[in-house]
C-alpha cells in the first residue's frame, strides 16, 4: 500500500458568490482497520479561514500545528488579520522547503477574506502546487469518485441551504463507493455573518 | 469390494491395458480388459452377461487404483493436451473436474505476478480474502452469517452481494476470496452433489461434499487460486461445518470464520459464544460478530445474510443493512 493511502482522508470544498462549504470524512484508520470515526481533518486558521488535510494523519497533524504557529507569528508582527492569499502561500512555502522529502498530504483552504468578504477556494498538491478554481475542489484517496459527484451536482447559483444540501449528498455518497472510505462527514458552510458546522449520520461500514 | 491383486497380477493387468490405447483390437474396451484380467489370473473366459456384471466392477476398482483409461495418453498435468470429458461412472471421488485450457509451456502464477505492480506494469490485482464470513454449530444446527460487500482493489464494486451459495436444501457453501474462483468452483461442486444424488439416490454427506471441493482445490494447488469457503449442511451424522481453503486446507470444527475481517468476528463470536443458545440469541451472536466486523474492517460491509441449517433443511433468516444495525447497538449503549 503506498504511503499516500496508509490513512486515508477526503476532503472537498464548494464555492459560490458570497460563501463556502468546506467539508471533510471523519475516519482515521490504519490501512484497512478502522481506529476512530471523529478524528479532526479541518482546521480553523482565522476568523472566517479553514484549512482542511487529507492522507497521512501524522503530516495532517503537523503541518496544521506548523501553520498555526507561522500564522500567529505573521499576525503578531502585522496586527492585523491574514489575507486568503497570503495564507495559500504561505501552506506553498511550507510545504516547498520539503520538496524533496515531502510531507504526504494535499491541503484544501476555504474561506472568506478578512474585509472584503471575498470568497476563495483552492487546493495544493504535495509539493505545493496550487490551484484556485471557482466551482469545487477535492483531495484525497477517492478523488475520482468526488470529482464524480461534484460534476453531477454542482450548479452555479446556489443559495447557502442549497450549497449544504450539494456538498452533503456529493461527499457521503462520493465516500460510501470506496472501501477504506467513510465514517461520517463534517460539513461547515462559511457566510459573512455566522459559520455552520454539520455532522452528517455515516454509514457504519 | 475389496480385490487383492498381485504385483504380477496388476502389472500385466497394466499392461494389457496400456495396450488398449490407440489399437483396434476386436471387442468393445470392457471385454478386453476383462480378457486381460482373467488372462492374468489364468481363468476360463465366461458367458456374457457375467462378464458384463465383472466389467463394471472392474471398472470401478481401475478408477480408484488410478490406472489410466484407454485414450488417454498421458494425464500427469490434466491441463495439457487435454481433449476429454469427465467419464460417467460409479461414484466419482476421482479428482474428476473439467480441465482448463492452458497454453504450452505457461505458468499460471506468472499471469498474476504480472498484474502485482512488482514490475512495468501499473495494473494491479490484490488477491486478498476481501470479506468477512462466519458459521458456528450450536444445539439447534449451523449459524451462517456472511456480509455482502464486493470490492475490485479500493472500489466498492457491489453491497449486494450473495456470498452464499444454496447447494441444495440441505447443504450451504460460503465464498470469500476471489469472487471468480469462488462462484466456479462452488457451482461445479453443487454439480457434483446433483450427480451424485442421481447416481446414489441419496443426498450426500457433508463430509463427501467438502472433500470433493478440497480435491479441487488440489490439483490447481499452486496456480493462484483464491477460495476461503465454509460448506454448511445436515446428514445422516447430524450437523456438519467444514472449512476449505485454496491450498486444499480441510477442516472440521465447531466454529469458524474467514476472510479479512474474520479477527475481529472471531473476538465477538468468542466472547458470546456458548453450545446451549437458543436460536434468537444465535442469531444475536452472528449478527452483531458481522456488523462489528464491518464496522472495523474496510473491506467487509453492505448487510448481513443469515441462514440457519436445521434438520429439516436450511432456513434464511435475514438480510439486514450493517449501518442500520450499528447505529441501533450505539443507540442502546447511549
């Protein structure tokens, strides 16, 4: 088994004019066992700025600590909040230092800008490639079955109940056709005035 | 019928019979032989109808000594050069399956080291026992459970999966392994018993019917073949669990399970299981021994399928959706 899928993870996030829905599995297990279904994939790095990681859970882990600790130092020197921009290069020149010993996991960010609102949705690859796009991204072991079920369902004028009801029909069932898949879903959906954070009820196997 | 044959005896036995093959001599096979027979034994030739009745006998006492029969030229490697079909005949416990074609000169394990991933190629095939089965004895008969997961690799191909084969009324075969191997080699067992019944009049024994699978599984030993198989059914002996394996593995036993969540079947089946239960709490034990298994393994899940074998045949009890029953028994621990 490669190290890519030793602990699997999937995440996905939706855009769409004023918010995001960023949405991720909730398994940890060790190639095929299950160990624990609430195990934490995406990270609150602001205000209204979620960073989510897939695949190895030891990287997940550490590269969300690293970040967090860059973040407060950025935002202590500057006073002020980061900039969605600035974060994605930011995720790109932490993983970059290690391009040739990289650490096995691909994040997703979502999120608003601190003052204008703006939404942004982007993924990177292992060595920090990144790529903003303005419909959906997805990362992890069951990409082909999300990219699947996000080209079925997406559509461009949603309302923020709409986008819930797409990323939480896309993801469970994009995650249920995979075997070391699953376990339940977490969804947040990022508007400029609240964020809602939803358990989805998984398939037990 | 016991014969006891001298070394002389038999060789010219053999040897009338290595004879046979490819010659037009006069007379059918069965009076040849049984002109060669009483030749060696240097006895009068006999009146037809008796001959007839020694013919079948010997017959049967030539296929279970193993010596060739007349076309045959040589049936070392029953793969090659092979033009036949399985004789009808007595009670065929012969490794009698039809041969697979193979092309000259080609090893069968090369054909999945090819598709392993270990060189060029990027196609993949696990052959991992993908799946979690379990059967247990108790005082009321034989407990099946299996799940129903079908997986290719890390895909789910199908939930719905029967990985119980219905022999007949009273007999039961569970698949784990390759699906492919499984589904063939059981369905031609189920053959075997069907013939058998018509050639006997009577059901066969559970005992006959796993030796016939394990003799299958034999003589393709060491050629790839995946197959974790339990064969459930009641006979004459009562309740009967065997579990035959692809290496021709033949077990006899009280309880087991297979495939690759069995470990953890087997830490629910173990800590709940008593000879004594009633049929509710069997099926309570075999239930909860797969949901926790699926819950815990990747590649088991989908439902759970039950039968129970009782004396007078074998009864499906359930097919229950695994989630549904997980989440019941978190519900009532809460």
């Amino acid at each position: 088994m490669s190290i890519m899928s030793y602990n699997e993870g999937d995440v996905m996030a939706m855009k769409r004019k004023d918010y995001v829905a960023i949405a991720a599995n909730r398994r940890f297990g060790i190639q095929t066992q299950m160990v624990t279904m609430d195990f934490q994939k995406i990270f609150p790095m602001g205000c209204r700025l979620y960073i989510s990681l897939a695949r190895l859970a030891t990287d997940v882990q550490t590269i969300a600590q690293r970040l967090k600790f860059r973040l407060n130092l950025c935002e202590l020197k500057e006073g002020r909040q980061i900039k969605l921009y600035t974060l994605m290069s930011m995720v790109a020149n932490l993983l970059y230092e290690k391009r040739f010993g990289p650490y096995y996991t691909e994040p997703v960010i979502a999120g608003l800008n601190p003052k204008t609102f703006k939404p942004l949705i982007c993924s990177l690859d292992l060595i920090s490639c990144p790529m903003v796009t303005d419909d959906f991204v997805v990362s992890g072991t069951c990409s082909e079955q999300m990219y699947g079920m996000c080209e079925s369902l997406w559509e461009p004028n949603m309302d923020p109940e709409h986008l819930f009801e797409t990323i939480s029909q896309a993801m469970p069932n994009a995650v249920d056709c995979y075997t070391v898949s699953g376990m339940g879903v977490m969804t947040h959906v990022i508007k400029k005035d609240k964020i809602t954070t939803r358990t989805l009820k998984p398939r037990m196997d | 019928m016991i014969v006891l044959l001298s070394r002389r005896t038999l060789a010219s036995l053999r040897k009338g019979l290595g004879g046979c093959g490819g010659k037009t001599d006069s007379g059918s096979l069965p009076s040849r032989l049984l002109r060669t027979f009483r030749l060696s034994l240097s006895l009068p030739p006999l009146r037809t109808e008796r001959a007839d009745l020694r013919c079948q006998r010997t017959m049967a006492l030539l296929e279970v000594c193993g010596a060739p029969r007349g076309q045959r030229d040589s049936w070392a490697l029953p793969a090659l050069d092979s033009d036949l079909r399985s004789d009808p005949g007595h009670y065929s416990f012969s490794m009698c399956s039809p041969e697979l074609a193979l092309p000259r000169g080609m090893q069968p394990t090369d054909f999945f080291q090819s598709l392993n991933g270990n060189g060029e190629s990027n196609v993949q095939i696990e052959m991992a026992h993908g799946t979690t089965t379990l059967a247990f004895k108790f005082q009321h008969g034989v407990i099946v459970a299996v799940d129903s997961r079908a997986s290719t690799g890390s895909y789910i191909a199908s939930l719905r999966m029967n990985k119980v084969i219905e022999i007949n009324p009273y007999l039961l075969g569970t698949m784990s392994g390759c699906a492919a191997d499984c589904q063939f080699w059981e369905r031609l067992l189920a053959k075997e018993c069907r013939l058998y019944y018509l050639r006997n009049g009577e059901r066969i024994s559970v005992s006959a019917a796993s030796k016939l699978l394990s003799n299958m599984m034999c003589q393709y030993r060491g050629m790839g073949l995946s197959m974790g198989s339990m064969i459930c059914g009641w006979d004459k002996k009562g309740p009967g669990l065997y579990y035959v394996d692809e290496n021709g593995t033949r077990l006899s036993g009280n309880m087991f399970s297979t495939g690759s969540g069995n470990t953890y079947a087997y830490g629910v089946m173990d800590s709940g299981y008593q000879h004594d239960l009633s049929p509710e709490e069997a099926y309570d034990l075999g239930r909860r021994a797969i949901v926790h298994a699926t819950h815990r393994d990747s590649y088991s899940g989908g439902v759970v399928n039950m039968y129970h074998m009782k004396e007078d045949g074998w009864v499906k009890v359930e097919s229950t959706d695994v989630s549904d029953l997980m989440h019941k028994y978190q519900e009532a621990s809460q």
